[in-house]
C-alpha cells in the first residue's frame, strides 16, 4: 500500500513539472525579433553599481562605450559603493561621459543593509535620462545593447525590460553548474514575463523607466540584501498591465561565474534570502514546482536504499526530469555548444544528479543564516 502510494505521488510530481516546463517552452520567444533599430529621440542612462570591482570595471566599461548608438544620447553613471581598490580611479579614466558618484554622499554614512538598492535609488535621483538601463560591473554587454533597449522603449507603454545573463567562460564543473542553472532559470523569467504568471529578472541586465516608478518602490525590499531586481519588477507588475513589462532575448549579457564552492554557496544563499518575500507574489507558483520535483527525487533516493522498487521509481523520475530540463535546453537556446558536445551531455548529467542536493539544502540553510559575507562586508 505504501509502496503504491509513493508511486502516486511521485508520478503527480512528476506531471506537474513535466506541464510546467511545457508551458516555459510553449511561451518561450514570443517577442523575439530580429531588428536592431534606435530612435535618436531617447536618452538612456546606464547604470553600474560597483565595490571593488578593479579587475572587471574597465572591459564592463569599454563594451558599453563599444556600443552602436550616438555617444551624445546616453550617459554612463558608475556608483561606487565604498570600493577599497582602484575601482573609482579606473572608472574615472573614461571621460566625461562617465560619470562616477558615491554611495556614501547619498546615505551619508546611515545603516543600511540594501546597498544595491540604495546605489540605485542614487542613480535614478542624479540620471538624466528617463530609461535607465542597469548591469553589473562584472558583465559584458553586447553592441546593440543600447540601441535595443532604446527601441523598445519607443513604446511608450513600456515600463520595464528583462534580459538574459549568461556565463562566460565556462571551464570547470563548477562553471556549467552555474550555466545549466541559468541557462533554466533564464527560460523561467522570459515564460513568466510572457504570459503574466509570473515576474522574475536578473539586476546585471534590466531596464525600467524612472518617470513610471512608483514612490514607494523599494521600500518593502530595504530589509533584504538582494532582490533590486525581483522586488521592482514585481512592484511595476503590481501597478501596471502586463503589456508593460517585457522580456528581450536579443541582447544577452555576459557574466564570470563564481570561482569557487564557497562563494558559490555565500552567493546562492544570498539570493535566497528573499525567496519568503516572493512567496507571496505571483512568483510563488514558478517556485513549487521546482521544489516538490527535487524533494520527491531526495526521498526517493534515500528511500531506495531499503527499497528495490523504490530504487526504479527513482531511477524513472530521475531520467524523466533530464529529458524535461535537457528538452528546456536545446528548445529554448540556440547555443551549439551546449546542444552537441557529448562532454557538455555528461556534464549536465552530473549536475542534474546533484541539484536537488543543492536546491533543497540552499532552501534549508537560508532560514537559519541570518547574514551574508558579500564583498567584505556582513549583509543580512
């Protein structure tokens, strides 16, 4: 009885997440275009928040200034955040299209624990431009960057815009984890922002229009480190149709991934801190399904220890769930070297085994650490 019973819900689980990565690719792409056009009538402010960033701040710069649209329609505003190395003098090295501001003059010294949020609440105070267009000072963004984002925006009912991040270069083990990660959760957002179910997107590549932000718009978000991106674009969702917000998957931007299990870990639990918040948006619902599959695939493996049987039904869900995600994969990205290369296949193997090991204790330990270490600083 038991027996048929772990079978049951097993195979539940199993359907709900083989109908939620259906609906991810089923509403994958519907705005993709191809063009590449810009309207000389917009004036967009880029923004990058930076602490001690001397090693990425300048190529970050560079591909920005690299970028296909008129140098006298845009400005690009670094804050930094009381960076310790050469990050101001690096930045400030660029010219007067480059600006450079300080955390610290904006929240002259106060405790806060929303740096970034802070950092951007600045930027938006001292843009000049209506759109602001966000990145991270480790990313690279592409040269149509700009110019499709202006384009977008000649749509006046637009009132913020998603984008893909990805990782560059993948080498280790620890790389493509993070890629496969992404690569999934990059689907997720644009399936989410397509339909209006639901509103994820990544800070290293968004945009919004700051004559539209309500003015409370970080507010409830002060309290978490992370978020400047979940928290305003739910907020934007919540006054405005769903028309507003969109997903361009034609302007990718690239990131490092992080070099070691440590930060990796210090980062993911970073992120997740937030996740109770967003459990009681829209966002709760692309976080079940997720997590009942990899708990129902953690119980069934310890189970099959005492079980023959259980170890089938494990070994079932388990090739199910490779088949959805790698299905997510190829149908959702149109990257050859992920697709095609058997080394890639084993890998992603491997990390799918190892994922709801990772999923579920990053989702356990987030609700007993209660502070971060980010960058030499202790957040909470």
């Amino acid at each position: 009885m038991l027996l048929y019973l772990v079978i049951i819900v097993s195979l539940v689980a199993l359907g709900w997440y083989a109908i939620f990565i259906a609906r991810i690719i089923d509403h994958c792409g519907i705005r993709h275009e191809s063009k590449n056009l810009y309207t000389d009538d917009k004036f967009i402010t880029v923004v990058i928040v930076a602490r001690n960033e001397s090693k990425n701040i300048g190529a970050c710069i560079q591909s920005v200034l690299r970028n296909n649209y008129p140098k006298n329609f845009y400005e690009i505003i670094i804050v930094d955040d009381s960076s310790q190395d050469d990050t101001v003098e690096i930045a400030s090295g660029f010219g007067e299209n480059v600006k450079v501001f300080s955390l610290s003059d904006f929240t002259q010294n106060k405790k806060i624990n929303a740096y970034k949020k802070e950092a951007i609440k600045y930027a938006t105070s001292v843009s000049k431009g209506d759109i602001l267009l966000l990145t991270d000072a480790d990313c690279i963004v592409p040269e149509n960057w700009i110019s499709r984002t202006s384009h977008n925006f000649s749509d006046d009912h637009i009132v913020f815009q998603a984008g893909e991040v990805f990782f560059n270069p993948v080498n280790t083990f620890l790389d493509w984890f993070q890629q496969f990660d992404f690569l999934a959760m990059m689907g997720v957002t644009e399936a989410g922002i397509n339909t209006g179910s639901w509103y994820l997107a990544n800070g290293a590549n968004m945009a919004f229009r700051k004559s539209r932000l309500p003015l409370d718009y970080y507010d409830e978000a002060n309290n978490f480190a992370s978020g400047d991106d979940v928290f305003l674009i739910n907020k934007l969702a919540k006054n405005y149709s769903a028309e507003s917000i969109l997903f361009d998957d034609t302007i990718p931007v690239f990131t490092k991934p992080v070099p070691d299990l440590k930060t990796f870990i210090s980062q993911r639990l970073r992120w997740s801190s937030k996740n109770k918040a967003l459990f009681s948006e829209k966002t709760k619902h692309v976080l079940l399904s997720p997590v009942v599959i990899n708990i129902c695939l953690l119980f069934l493996l310890f189970a099959s220890i005492f079980s023959y049987e259980l170890m089938i039904i494990y070994a079932f869900v388990l090739c199910s769930k490779l088949v959805l995600d790698w299905s997510l994969i190829y149908f959702r990205f149109d990257h050859k070297d992920i697709k095609y290369q058997p080394r890639v296949i084993v890998r992603f193997i491997f990390s799918s085994i190892l994922f709801p090991f990772y999923l579920i204790g990053i989702g356990f330990l987030s609700l007993f650490v209660k502070g971060h270490n980010w960058k030499d600083r202790f957040v909470t």
